[in-house]
C-alpha cells in the first residue's frame, strides 16, 4: 500500500527531500557496524538440547540437519523477490539483501526495484527497542519515513519468521516459549525487550515447516498508520543450502476482510551462515 505513495508524493510534490546517500551504502554501512560487534562462539546443538521442544519441531530440526552443528547466530541471505502494493496490482521485482544477527537480535532489509521507470529503494532496519522502515524516490524523497514502538512490535514477528525458516537451531532459544498442539502443529510465544509476540507454525506429513502464521504483525495503510491484520508465510522448496535443508521459495500474506492479499514472493538464491 505505501508504494501509492510515491508517484503522488512527487506529482504533487509533498514528499519529505531527503539526503542525497543512498540506502544501499546505509545498509553497508550498518551490516558491517551490526557484523563487527565481539559474537560468541555457538555451541553445537545436541539432541538433548530438543527436549523442551515440541514434537513437530524437535522434528524439524531434525530434518534441516541442525544437529551436530552450532546454533545459528547469524545470516546473510540474498532473494530475488516480487512485491506487490495493492491486490491486482503489478508486481514490482527486484533484488533484496537481509542480514540478520539473532543474539544481539538485529534485522536489515534491503530491496531495490522500479515503478514506471522510477528507482525505488527500501530499508528495514530492526533492534531489540527500536525499528525504522525507509522508502527512497530516485536517492532523493523519503516517501515512507517509520518508526516507532508499534513498527518495533512488528518486526520483531518479523525476526521470529526469520528464526523459524532460516536458523532453525535457534529454535531452542530461551526466550521462545512453546506450547505443542498437535503432531503438525506447535504455537511459539517470542519475548525480545519490550515485546512479545506469538505465531503458530504448521507442519507436513514429511516433517517441514510449511506455514507460519501470527496476529501480532501490523499492516501500513496508505496514511502511515500500522493496523494488526493476520499474516502469514507458506513456505517451500526445500534445499540444501550452506549445510542446511531450508524453505527457499515463498509467499508474504496479510489476511484481510476481503480476502487474502499476497502483497510478496521471495525465492531465495543465496544463503550464509555462522
């Protein structure tokens, strides 16, 4: 819904004029300052670490091949992704960068792409007590500019998806509380600063973690404001990706009134982690 924002805010010239850096030297710029902070060594997940767990993610786990192997502290993972800012509406496709650090939890996003021929850039910037959300015109207008306590709230489900397809050893940390509810199905409550969040994650009969969905996400509507709407994100395709077996391919869906609306579709063609 944002992206309607920009051909209006510069045919009628309201939008906000910005610094002329671009936001991919910003991205840069706060991976390697996020990168450079001192890490732990992850310790290797053992089969006992799983016990508090419930069965369809003890599971999982097991099928990504996460045992033997150290906890997950961080990614760095490249997408070809296809966004879409109404239902109906053409999709947007370009490339997208996300770095994510999960024991100082911190989130980056970044995607460029075109709408009728203008250069459009975005960047998530999430951490444990704040969030930012940027959309760039053409290196000039910041046509969206967000932060605050409830985009906070909202990325932080975004960093638990995160947790549950692309570093699923993490899945045993402690600030996630589990409740099972039944053998293709468990809910997972996320604590991190202020907030905590919740989701449900659906299983298949092969052992995959295939939807992921939580009420906690808020939707931006075209004046700024984030309303709490459903969200989910079926995934699939597994591969093996740097030594794990994950969901590559996907979609980002918010569940609205009308009907559901997939607003993203990322197929994910390059992964790292340590």
């Amino acid at each position: 819904m944002w992206m309607a924002r920009v051909l209006g805010a510069l045919v009628l010239g309201g939008a906000v004029y910005a610094w002329s850096s671009n936001l991919s030297r910003e991205f840069k710029r706060r991976r390697r300052e996020a990168s450079w902070k001192p890490m732990l060594e992850g310790k290797a997940l053992h089969q006992d670490d799983l016990a508090h767990l419930p069965g369809p993610v003890q599971r999982y786990i097991e099928l990504t091949g996460s045992i033997g192997k150290p906890v997950v502290t961080e990614i760095t993972m490249e997408f070809e992704a296809t966004m879409y800012d109404a239902p109906g509406a053409k999709g947007m496709t370009g490339p997208a960068t996300q770095y994510d650090r999960f024991d100082a939890m911190h989130r980056l996003f970044f995607m460029r792409t075109m709408m009728k021929g203008l250069p459009i850039s975005v960047l998530h910037d999430f951490e444990v007590d704040q969030a930012t959300m940027t959309v760039r015109a053409a290196g000039l207008f910041n046509v969206v500019d967000v932060s605050g306590p409830e985009l906070t709230r909202t990325e932080t489900v975004t960093i638990l998806n995160d947790i549950a397809f692309f570093a699923p050893s993490r899945l045993v940390d402690e600030r996630l509380q589990w409740t099972e509810v039944d053998d293709k199905c468990a809910r997972v409550a996320f604590t991190v600063g202020a907030n905590t969040v919740s989701a449900e994650l659906i299983f298949d009969e092969e052992g995959e973690l295939v939807d992921f969905t939580s009420e906690d996400r808020g939707m931006m509507e075209k004046d700024g404001n984030l309303r709490l709407t459903r969200w989910s994100t079926p995934l699939g395709n597994y591969r093996r990706l740097d030594g794990w077996r994950l969901a590559s391919e996907g979609d980002a869906i918010w569940h609205l009134p009308e009907g559901p609306f997939t607003y993203g579709h990322l197929r994910l063609i390059k992964y790292e982690a340590r």
